[in-house]
C-alpha cells in the first residue's frame, strides 16, 4: 500500500510539473507573440482641406493609434474623430456635428500592408515603401494607396506617410454655402513611432 502510495505522488509529481512546464511554456509563447507587434498610441495625423485665399482647413490628431507587425509588414491605425483639433473652435464643432458626424462615426481605421517590408534591412536613412489598405470613415470603405517614408531611429520605426481622399468618397457633404472655402481634396500626413 505504501509502495502505492508512493507511486501515485510521483506520478502527481510528474503530472503536475508536465503541466507547469506546458504553461510556462504557452506564457512563454504568448509573450514572444506579443512583442512581434509594435504600437504607439502617440501618432500624429494632420489633414487639410484647404483653398487659396480663404481660411485653413486643417486640423490634427496627436493620440491616433498605430500596430506594426514588423514580421509581416501588416499595419493598421486608429483615430478618434472627436480627436482633431482645429485652429478655430467653430470649425472643430462643423467638423463633428455637420461634416464627420462624430457621434454617429467616431473612428476611421486603416488596415493594410507594406509591400516587401523587411524590418532587419532598416537604417536611420528612410526608404521609400508603398503601403496599400482599406480605410474605413463616415461609414464608407475604400482602398487606399500611399507612399512612407521608413526608417529605424533610437525611439523605434518611424513611419511618415502622405496620401488624399475625396470628402464624397465617404459620403461627406461640403455644404453648397462653403464649397467654394472647402476642398473636396483632403490631404492626409500621417507620423508614427512604433516600438
């Protein structure tokens, strides 16, 4: 009995450390997955949809979001339309409540990739990449092509993209009073540091 006894605890033993040493190695596991990405929840995002001669239309968001997986090149960001911020208080209560509709659309996404990323060839020189996605606004979808300027700094990988979009792309109405004031040509400039 006691041989039994014995028996059944080193099995246990064993049972239990197998056991251990299986979730020590999926926490292992999750953790190297999760370091594969990088993020910042600092970027920057300036548009403008500015004419000559009449008053900026321009406004920028400090807090968008940006995940790099640097693996695959795959890439994504956020940012909170109630976000922006515009010289001129009024425009900034235009923009949520006639133009973006914040409330009802409080976020525009991207999800895409950059082509033939390679992480390791990164210097503190940019280089050139073309990334390609969707970007999701006012409820509406489209592809998106840009070019970014890449490169590895002390902070993390830099990432300055510029692209444009048409406001009635996304279904946003320029009122016929203004139309004349506001460009249906949005530029975007885009600055993240993922680490």
């Amino acid at each position: 009995m006691k041989k039994k006894i014995e028996k059944l605890q080193k099995g246990c033993y064993l049972f239990v450390r197998k056991k251990s040493i299986l979730f020590c190695l999926l926490i292992t596991a999750a953790t190297i997955s999760a370091q594969e990405k990088m993020i910042t929840k600092a970027g920057k995002i300036t548009f403008e949809a500015s004419v000559p001669a009449f008053e900026e239309v321009k406004a920028t968001n400090t807090t968008a979001t940006c995940v790099l997986n640097p693996a695959t090149g795959e890439i994504a960001s956020l940012a909170l339309m109630k976000g922006f911020r515009f010289k001129v208080a009024l425009m900034e209560e235009h923009f949520n409540e006639n133009y973006i509709e914040s409330d009802k659309f409080p976020k525009a996404t991207f999800k895409g990739k950059i082509d033939n990323f390679d992480a390791s060839a990164l210097s503190g020189t940019a280089k050139d990449y073309t990334i390609k996605g969707k970007l999701e606004l006012h409820g509406k979808s489209k592809d998106v092509t840009m070019t970014a300027k890449i490169r590895k700094t002390d902070a993390g990988i830099e990432i300055i993209a510029n692209f444009s979009v048409n406001a009635d792309d996304f279904a946003i109405a320029i009122p016929s009073v203004v139309k004349s004031k506001v460009s249906n040509k949005v530029n975007v400039h885009s600055e993240f540091v993922v680490k």
